[in-house]
C-alpha cells in the first residue's frame, strides 16, 4: 500500500499539513512528524521517517513516510509531496518469527528481532550479510558492541524512545566485521502487548555508497565555492531562461552590481546594445544543443554604464540529456581592447604606441588562401619574446613560429574572421631556439599603410598554468573547456594528435576519466597545458 499526498504552498506549510494529514498521525508521533517537516521546509531537503498512521478505524499502522520538497526554478519551495509506504507487510512478517523463517531470510533489508533489553534474539541472512558475522555471532550481543563509541548515546537514546513504545527512524554507523564502518538507515519497531514491551524489530539497510556520494558533493561543493570566490576571472550561471542563479565576488566587482541586484537579472540586461540579438542567438542554440560550447568576445555595460570588454567562455551543463543552465567564464580585457582599439584608429600616434605595449603584436599581410601572410611590422615585445631580430621576424610568417599541427587552427581563425569582429586562439609559439610557449592570440583587420592587414595580438604564459583558474575535478569538463577555447572540435583534436575521433569523444564526454599516459601527454602538450589541469585524478 502506498499513496502520494502533496500540499500545496500557502500561508504556512506547517497548519496545511496539520489540518489535512496530522489528524490522521498517531499522538505519540506528532511532534516527530512535525519537527521533520519543519525541518524539510526549512531546509528544503528530502527526509524519510517512520510514521504510525491511523486507518478508518482509528488503527495505527506502520508507514515509511518520505518528504519530498519541491522546488522552482527560483529555488522557491512551492509544495512539498510526502510519499508513504505501508510497514505492515513487512512487520506482519517479521512478527511470525521462526514459523516465517524461509520468508523471512529472503527480504532485501537487515532484520534483527531484540529482546526489550536490546539484544540480539534472532537475525536473518541479510543481517549477517550486512555486518559480516554469523546467526551464532550476533545472537545475544547488544548492538551497542558493533557502534563507534561516538555515536553510543545517539543510539542509547533512540533505543530509550523505543522501550517507551515511539517507534524509531534514523541513520547510524556499525562496525563491520572486517572494521570497515557501515553507514546504515534504521527503524527500530516496539511490539507492545497490553502495555508490555515483548520485543523490538529492527530494520536496517546499508546507506554507505549514498553517504559517500553526498560527501563527494559537499567536497565538490567546497571546491566549486572556492573557485567561484578566489578566481581573478567573472564566473557565472544562468538558467535557461538567462536569469542569473550565481555569480562569484570578481564578477560582481567588475559589472558593479550586488549579487542580490544580478540575481533579479537577465544576462541579456548587462549586454551592449550591439551585441544582445547574435549573443541571444547563439544562447538559444546552445540551450536547443545545436552549439557546444565557445569562446567569443561580448561587450557588457557596468552599473554606471561605461563598457566591460572581455572573453567569455560559455559551457552548457547537460543533466539528462537535457540542458539546465549556462556556466560562464569571463575575462575582462578591457584595458587591452581599448589599447588595440588606439593602435588600430590612430595611425598619427601608431608608431608610438605600437613599441610602447607590455604586448607583442605582429602585423601580416592579408592573402586569398592565407598561405603566406608574411610579416609586415612586429613591436619590439615580439622580438625581445621570440628572441629574434626584427629584420628575422620580418622574412617569416605565422606558419614559421607555429608549430606544425596548429597551422590549420590558425589558418581556420584567419579564414572566418570577419571585419570589425576579433577572433580569440590559444595556440603555441615556438621562439628562436625552439623553446615552446603557450599563447592566446587576438586577431583584428585593421588597416595599415593604406592596405588591409592581420593584426595579432599575443598574451604569453611562461608558467604553463593553462587554465589553472578553471580547473575542475571532472576531466570531460576541463577537457571541454580548452578545447572551446582553442575553438577546435573531436575531429581536429584527433587529427593534431593522431588519436581516433572515438577516444576524443570518450574523454570530452569523461565516459573514459583516466587514459593511459601517452594519450594524456599527447592531448595535454597539444592544448599547451600540462597533464593535471586536464586530469586532476592523474598522478603522471
């Protein structure tokens, strides 16, 4: 027997259940009950309890009662539903004893029958499966003995609430006969016969695995809140409607908004003008999954309305095959854009500015294939960087301090790049002597000597740190992350690596979390990070 009643929000959740469910609660278990869901109400969590509820005729029987809130995407508690499971079938079992026996050792749950001191009578297999002793092991021993003895008194006084005929409904810990420590949720049941305590049934079942992965999250949690409070970068969620569900203290600053402020918010209310419709766009193509994820230049407006320049980096969280919400990650460089936009409007100042910037910049010719693309001018950064003349950098291209396999990236950036837009490419230069160096390149046509050119703009990273602000226990997520950074699919992280198409995908989707070393090093050199960015869990 089960049912499924749900209440919906008003006033006071608390007097709705009263005057629809609480009448049919037995006395010595409203203020159990009562407690509980309060408790689900505040803190708007699942609870399971063991509740005795009272039939047409006023005759208490045994529920497994579970409260299960029910929450909005504003994370508003909007009803809670209560999920009860009759006891009776099992507890009507468990009182026939020894004459059930066969029955009785053939149910999923550990029973233990115990005396109305507290002991050990009679166990059935599932029990002794549980705890890893035998029928003759357990038969006479106070369960107390298989208890850390921090949680004695927990389990004292739950016992002392059975002796005085209120059933229990709680979780605990036991000892396992290999010392492995077994978390377990139990019901302990009186049966009292004309106010006389004969015995108590337990049941328990093993909730270990359910524990372990609710402390897995709480660490995930303390490692996401982390991120989100000590990246220098603005990081962010929306939901599929765009409103804002979280954004951490660098991105506050940098719009100017409270969190309370943004949380009553659109993303689409801090965009400039120019760029809502395409961002809006590309966001309903990532909610229907008809894009991954990507990383694009935006201009966003601060409280006081002066501009924010920067990279975001959009990643789709997908539960269920389904989108729920928006992670973003965004770089402010405005500084930088605002530099770049001078060097590429103000040529009577160009000369000045373009060997005065803490930046390399390197200026090409624009061809029909992209083939060549010889340097035309290069600053002073860039030569002190790549360790060459200038009159060296001037005979050579992007193909001559690029690597190999990510010419065709470079060239796939150049061929896409539209006027008045910048395309934004982790890559690898290669300097003078051969030394390896990461790079993000920003690339804008701009005009130079009366002609149309490539104008690059590099940022360096000699630590080889990639990323390191968004790494993150899963590796199909880190994985996902660069890649969309390097604007680069499975196929052509394939290709560059010489791996199949099919591991790419298993490692980006993190249906394979841990590969062998070769391929790990392989990807990882290929992305310029290093291993454990991408695989935390690695110790390579």
């Amino acid at each position: 027997m089960s049912t499924n009643i749900q209440f919906q929000k008003s006033k006071s959740h608390h007097s709705q259940c009263k005057t629809r469910l609480i009448n049919y609660v037995h006395k010595d278990d409203h203020e159990n009950f009562q407690r509980i869901l309060l408790q689900v109400i505040q803190t708007k969590t699942t609870y399971t309890l063991t509740v005795r509820l009272l039939d047409t005729y006023r005759k208490p029987i045994f529920f497994t009662a579970t409260l299960i809130p029910n929450i909005d995407q504003e994370n508003k508690l909007i009803s809670v539903t209560i999920e009860a499971t009759s006891l009776s079938e099992k507890s009507e079992l468990i009182q026939t004893g020894i004459s059930d026996w066969p029955l009785f050792n053939h149910v999923d749950e550990a029973i233990f029958i115990l005396s109305p001191e507290g002991t050990i009578i009679n166990v059935n297999q599932a029990g002794e499966m549980l705890f890893g002793y035998k029928q003759e092991e357990l038969i006479g021993k106070n369960p107390i003995s298989f208890i850390p003895v921090n949680e004695i008194p927990f389990y004292s006084d739950k016992l002392k609430q059975v002796k005085q005929g209120i059933s229990q409904d709680f979780e605990t810990i036991f000892s396992h006969k290999t010392k492995k420590l077994v978390h377990i949720h139990m019901i302990l049941i009186p049966v009292i016969v004309n106010n006389q305590l004969l015995k108590i049934y337990s049941i328990s079942k093993n909730i270990t695995q359910i524990i372990t992965m609710k402390q897995q999250l709480q660490s995930l949690n303390i490692k996401y809140n982390n991120l989100l409070n000590s990246s220098p970068y603005g990081i962010f969620q929306v939901n599929t409607f765009g409103q804002f569900t979280e954004i951490n203290p660098a991105g506050r600053e940098m719009t100017g908004f409270t969190k309370e402020e943004l949380l009553n918010k659109n993303f689409l209310d801090l965009l400039h003008p120019k760029d809502k419709t395409w961002v809006h766009r590309q966001f309903l193509e990532m909610i229907q999954q008809k894009s991954d994820m990507k990383t694009e230049k935006i201009v966003m407006l601060h409280k006081n309305d002066h501009p924010i320049i920067g990279n975001i980096t959009s990643i789709p969280i997908i539960i269920n095959h389904k989108v729920e919400s928006i992670f973003g990650i965004f770089k402010n460089t405005t500084t930088e854009d605002i530099l770049i936009e001078n060097l590429t409007s103000e040529e009577e100042h160009f000369s000045q500015l373009f060997n005065e910037v803490p930046f390399p910049i390197f200026i090409s010719k624009i061809t029909p294939t992209n083939e060549k693309g010889k340097f035309q001018e290069v600053n002073k950064k860039a030569c002190e960087i790549l360790k060459y003349r200038k009159s060296e950098l001037l005979k050579k291209s992007y193909k001559d301090i690029i690597p190999k396999e990510y010419i065709p990236l470079r060239k796939k950036s150049l061929m896409n790049l539209q006027e008045g837009k910048v395309t934004i490419l982790k890559s690898i230069h290669v300097d003078k002597v051969g030394n390896k160096i990461p790079v993000e390149l920003r690339t804008c046509i701009s005009t130079y000597r009366n002609q149309k050119v490539f104008m690059t703009f590099a940022t360096y990273n000699f630590e080889n740190n990639v990323n390191v602000d968004y790494v993150s226990d899963d590796p199909g997520k880190n994985l996902r992350v660069l890649m969309a950074q390097m604007d680069i699919n499975s196929s052509e992280l394939a290709e560059l690596t010489g791996l199949t198409v099919a591991t790419i995908s298993n490692l980006r989707t993190g249906k394979v979390k841990k590969p062998n070393i070769e391929t790990a090093r392989l990807i990882s050199d290929v992305l310029g990070t290093k291993i454990h960015i991408i695989w935390p869990i690695l110790n390579y």
